[in-house]
C-alpha cells in the first residue's frame, strides 16, 4: 500500500506539472486514473513475478494464497478499467473538450452523435472479425474447453498493442542512446533547435493571421436578444484566452494589416451574417481547437527558444571563461560548470548504458522462442534474491522498455503536436499521453513476461488465454515479434524508415530530423529578439544575456534590430518593447499577403505622419524565413 500512495502521490504531482491550469476538472480526473493505473501496472508486475518465483502449489500458506488471490483481482481490475478508458472514456472524451454546444447534456449527446457512422462502421468490423476468430478457434473444441468472445477482445487489443509497440520501441532503442550522444554535444543540440525554431514559426505565424481575424470577427458579432448569453459567452472564453496568453494582444495589432488580404474577408470562415445557436456552437468547437493549438504552438516555440538560449550560454562560457564568467557565483558558478565539463560526460555515460540496454534486450527478444533459457533477464528471477533486489532488477529494464516505446511515440512528427510542455499542456494531449500509456502498457508487460520466463504468474493465470491462440497470441509474442523488431532496428540504424516515408508521401508519420542551414539563420535571428525581450522584461539578468549571445548574433541584431525595430523571431511582427520605444516609427507600416506564407511590411524611414507615401522612401521586408531590403516606388 506504501507503494501505491508514493505512486499515486508522483502521478499526481507529475499531471499538476504538465496540465494547463484551466483545462475542465473532467479532463483532471481522467487522465490522472489513466497514469495512475498505467504506473501502478508497471509496479505490479515486478511483484507478481517476484511471489510466482516463490509460489509452491503444493504448500500454499495462508498469506500467499490471499497475495496470490489479490494480485489476480488486481489484473483484472486494472486490465477492464485501462481498456474501458483508452478504448471508449479517453476518445470520447477527446471530441467532448473541443465540442462548441452550450448545454452539457446536448454537447454529450452530440459527442455520441458526431462520430456516430464511424462507430457503426467499426463495431460492425470488429464484431465481423471477432465472430470470425471465435468460430474458428472454438470448431474443433469442446464446450469446456472453448474460448469467450471477451477472450477473443482481449486477444485481438493485445496483438494491436504489440505491432505499435514493436514499431515505436524499435525506434526508440536507436534513438534514445543517440539523443543522449547528440545532447551532449551542445553546439549541435543548438543547430537542431534553431531548425525547430524556424519550423514552429511558420505554422504559427499562419495561425496567429487566421486566429487573429477570427478572434475580431467573433468580438464584433452581434445578434437578437435569445443570442446574447451565449455571444457572452464566448466573449469571455476570448477574454480568458487573452489572460491567459498576454503576448496575442500585441500580436493582434501586429497582424491587424493582413485581415482585409488575400480573400477580403474580415472573419476568416466566421459569417458575421445570420446568426444562429447552430453557428455559434460551430464557431465556438473552431476556436476552441485554434486556442488549444496556438497554445500547444506557442509553448513549443518558448520551450525550444530557452533551450537555445540556455545552451549557447554554456557553449559561450566555455570558449571565453574570463569574459562569459564574470558576475557568477555560487550555486550558479557550480551549475555552469556542472553543465559546461560534467553534464556531457554524464550524457555519454548514459548513452552507453542505453546501448548496452538496448542490444541485451534485442537479444533478449530474439532468444525469447528458444527453449532452452539463455535469456540474460531470467535470472533475476532464478536468483533468489529479496524482494527489494528483485524489485529493482525488473523495474529497470520494464522501465527502459517504457522509455524506448515513449521516445519513439513523441518522436513520429504526427505526435509532436501531443508533446507534453510544463503547465502548457492543452487537455487534448494530456488525454493522448493517458490513451496511449493505457493502451500500450497490457501487451508490454505481456512480452516482458516471457522475456523473463517467469512461470506461475497471476498475469498469466487471468490472461492466459493468449497461449490458446496459437497464431495470435504466442506465436506472434514469440517469433513475429522478435523478428519484425529486429528488421526495424536494422532500419532504424540506418535511417531506412524517414527515407521509405519521405518516398510513399507519408511525411507526417516520419521521425524528426535536422533541417538546412536557412533555417539555422532564420531560427537564429528569432531567438536574439527573443532573448532581448526577456531582458526587457526583467525575466533573464545581464550576465545570462551576455553569455547567451554570440559575436554574430550581437552584430546582426545591431544593424536589423536596432536600424528597424523589427521581429524577425515573428515573420511580419513588430517588437512589442521596441513598439514602444520608437512611438510613431511604424504607424504607417502595413503588412500585406504576397503569397501563402509570404507576407511583406511596408515601413516608413520618417516618423511624421504628415508625409505621404510618394514623399517618404520605404523600405520592404519579406517575411518568407529571410530579411530584405529594396526600395519601393
């Protein structure tokens, strides 16, 4: 019992960490359970192999039977309450947070309503398919002997488990040893932000012109008095997106100028015309996506921007110690020098015991069929050790085995849009974290079972109906597994998977990897506004801006920065703090769409706004990742 408040005390700690504050108490609870039951499954099973190493079926003692009967209640449980989440509570709840309807019970029922065809269409399937394996399995059977259609459920979610996890942990037993090398390896780790940084530029510079003009449409709708409450409120959602993310309102008056481009429109897909119930609540679902995404977008870009920042200063402090080191003291002065000399050697340490991890458990796995035991996992289950020591030996390599699955998981660029970022995280990500942990956990501790050969186990007493499908469920844990594993890793270590995906056009199902040297420079620009701006503000001190900065950053922030007083970190934004500082510099500047993506910002050399366009001479600059400058006429 110790154990499990200690583990239901860090998952709570662990979700107040990632969840945005505002997100629905619903949405709390939910994916709490979900990371509690994922976590408390993984903390059980050591236990359970632990007791079935000492389990004699000839002499049961009072206290082992109740162990051994808890512990199968304790599967049970865990197994049909995982499943019920991640297979019906966590997707519809998915639909449900982002769902525009005023009234609880009508946004349930169109919830349900919704995603209606498409359930039908997939109960249909799966029921087909489970008639089909349930016939099959039980022609030749007797009435005892044959299998339910629970079974059968069961069988068919563990096998969908197992291919997802073959193809992520394939992945992440490569990646995950060569991240840690890349990371300690800082002036590399920041030539891959920049490029990150350039990227999550682009797709929010597009969401900011469309939120921005959809955010003015909504403020400004106006309709009959049954209308009223619910225009209320969605203008106060506004507001509390605005509280909530203080930096959109200056960038509201950045992008004001690029409203009426393009199609004309001044509300993006909002119709200020004919206002209805039917469209608000279509209105309401649109912005409540674009806010959770703009949200996500932002954070990511904030989080990688400090990171560069963060790691420049060490990569400065170690080439310049007598300059870049002056002000530093204390617990400060040890921080930079932990991370400048001692934190890369660290990394490479770990990422040779990840290594190491990762070629023991191919092996493992490719000598899991094999009768004889020359697994290099069971004997920690053969060696008669305390519970303590045998607790930890199998909690390091299911641990490892989660970490690997995890890594792969936020490594497919179709799940970077679910990262995880401190108090940032929107509730749709944390529901995808929570549904693919409870999703994947049951079929890993499956194989784990066997890769340990631990016999007797309560696991297996509950769920041995895997060993009655011979095609399904060993031979597939047992010899499939074990080889397509080994055919991805092989394809992973040569980065055959990014070159096969870029060829089918599947690009969104590709991993990450590093972009050219335009976006470095783009990526670089951004983060020098950025990190002026931090110290406008008070949050970084003059010793981190000094050490943050480079030579050629400082030079180039000197002519662009300091002559314009433009953004670049913000493709066709103005500094807010520089805004300020310039008065009437930009109050004849207008930004204008040339292209999708491409946007220009005319500005004016003089600040007399008595001047007409042909007396001043103006400068242009295309926001398109590079800064320009040409005369106009």
């Amino acid at each position: 019992m110790i154990q499990i408040a200690v583990i239901a005390i860090l998952t709570l700690l662990l979700e107040l960490r990632y969840m945005r504050k505002q997100a629905p108490i619903s949405v709390y609870i939910t994916v709490y359970v979900g990371w509690l039951l994922g976590f408390i499954i993984v903390a059980t099973l050591p236990f359970d192999i632990y007791t079935s190493s000492n389990y004699d079926p000839n002499n049961v003692t009072e206290d082992m039977k109740f162990i051994r009967e808890f512990t199968k209640w304790n599967w049970k449980i865990l197994y049909w309450v995982t499943s019920s989440l991640t297979w019906v509570i966590f997707p519809l709840q998915m639909v449900y947070v982002v769902r525009g309807e005023f009234s609880r019970c009508k946004r349930i029922l169109k919830t349900l309503l919704a995603n209606l065809i498409s359930y039908i269409i997939f109960i249909i399937a799966v029921v087909a398919l489970l008639l089909a394996i349930y016939f099959l399995v039980n022609r030749n059977r007797e009435n005892k002997d044959k299998v339910s259609l629970f079974d059968v459920v069961y069988v068919l979610i563990t096998v969908y488990g197992l291919l997802l996890i073959v193809f992520l942990m394939s992945y992440g037993m490569v990646a995950l040893p060569k991240s840690l090398w890349q990371r300690s390896d800082y002036q590399g780790q920041v030539s891959h932000k920049l490029c990150q940084v350039s990227i999550i530029e682009e797709k929010l510079t597009e969401l900011r012109i469309d939120l921005t003009k959809n955010i003015r449409a909504l403020e400004n709708l106006s309709g009959g008095s049954d209308m009223q409450p619910y225009l209320l409120i969605i203008k106060d959602e506004i507001q509390e997106f605005k509280e909530r993310n203080p930096q959109f309102e200056e960038e509201c008056s950045t992008y004001e100028g690029i409203a009426d481009a393009g199609d004309g429109s001044t509300g993006g897909n909002i119709d200020t015309c004919d206002v209805t119930l039917p469209k608000l609540e279509s209105y309401r679902s649109k912005y409540k996506i674009e806010f959770g995404d703009y949200e996500r977008i932002h954070a990511m870009l904030e989080f990688n921007m400090r990171e560069v920042m963060t790691l420049q200063s060490y990569i400065n402090a170690k080439n310049s110690p007598s300059l870049r080191r002056k002000g530093l003291t204390g617990c400060r002065k040890f921080k930079y020098f932990y991370f400048i000399y001692g934190h890369p050697i660290v990394l490479k340490i770990f990422c040779l015991m990840c290594a190491i991890f990762s070629i023991v458990l191919l092996y493992t796995e490719l000598t899991n069929f094999i009768k004889i035991d020359i697994s290099t996992f069971s004997w920690i289950v053969n060696g008669n050790f305390n519970f303590a020591t045998t607790f930890i030996l199998l909690f390091i390599p299911l641990s490892y085995m989660l970490a690997c699955i995890y890594f792969g998981f936020f490594s497919v660029k179709l799940a970077s849009w679910y990262e995880l970022y401190k108090n940032h995280s929107d509730p749709v990500s944390m529901i995808w974290s929570g549904t693919m942990l409870a999703r994947m956990i049951y079929p890993m501790s499956y194989n784990f079972i066997t890769l340990v050969r631990a016999k007797n186990t309560a696991y297996s007493v509950v769920l041995t109906i895997l060993d009655d499908f011979t095609i399904l469920g060993r031979w597939m844990n047992l010899y499939f597994f074990p080889v397509v594993l080994v055919l991805f890793f092989v394809m992973n270590v040569f980065d055959i998977w990014s070159k096969l995906f870029n060829c089918l056009g599947l690009n969104q199902f590709s991993f990450d990897k590093l972009e050219t040297e335009s976006r470095i420079q783009e990526g670089k620009i951004s983060v020098d506004q950025r990190r002026k701006e931090l110290f406008e503000i008070g949050e970084i001190d003059e010793v981190f801006l000094r050490n943050s900065m480079s030579s050629d950053s400082e030079a180039e922030n000197s002519m662009v920065g300091q002559k314009y007083s433009i953004n670049s970190g913000i493709p066709g934004a103005i500094s807010p703090s520089n805004r300020r500082s310039r008065g009437n510099s930009f109050k004849r500047g207008k930004i204008v769409r040339t292209k999708r993506n491409s946007f220009q910002l005319a500005v004016s050399d003089s600040d007399e706004s008595s001047q007409t366009d042909e007396e001043v001479g103006k400068k242009v600059i295309n926001f398109d990742g590079k800064v320009k400058f040409k005369s106009i006429e």
